[in-house]
C-alpha cells in the first residue's frame, strides 16, 4: 500500500516539520517522489510497511507538527494500492 497526499504549495516560506502517523506508529519511510514545489499542488508518495495495515478493516493517519513547526498545507490524501498505482500513473 502506499500513502498519496497532495500538498499545496506553500504561499509564505514558514517551518514546516512534522511526522505522519498510522495506526499509531511513526511513518519513517522517506516519500518514493515528490516535494517538487513547482507547481500549485505536488503528489508526494509514501510507502506503507505491510505490518502496519495488515489485518485491518480501516487505518488512522495522523499528522503532528514538530514544536515551532507547522504541517505542510495538505490538499487530498488517499491510500492507494502501490502496484495498481504505479501503473496507472505510468
């Protein structure tokens, strides 16, 4: 599985640190692509460890800002299936 998330482009250069969680569990995978501020909006692609949706009927995703930080302005997000994605958006 992989998380999507489309983050808008940020007008003002503030700090923007922070996790993503699921399931409780901190997210540590670094994004497959992405953060390319290029644009208005950006798709970033995060790679989600089986065991950590294994056996289950629905996930939690948090986000928490580091202290003086902010979480980047989010878009959209889903949970997509990482083979089926990546070939579509081939």
């Amino acid at each position: 599985m992989m998380l999507v998330i489309t983050y808008a482009k940020e007008l003002q250069r503030r700090e923007t640190e922070f996790d993503i969680f699921i399931n409780d569990r901190h997210l540590t995978v670094q994004p497959t692509d992405g953060f390319n501020e290029t644009s208005r909006f950006y798709t970033v692609n995060y790679v989600i460890p089986p065991e950590i949706y294994e056996d289950k009927s629905h996930v939690t995703v948090k986000f928490q800002a580091h202290p003086q930080g902010r979480v980047r302005r989010i878009f959209g997000i889903r949970m997509v299936n990482k083979n089926v994605y990546t070939n579509v958006k081939s």
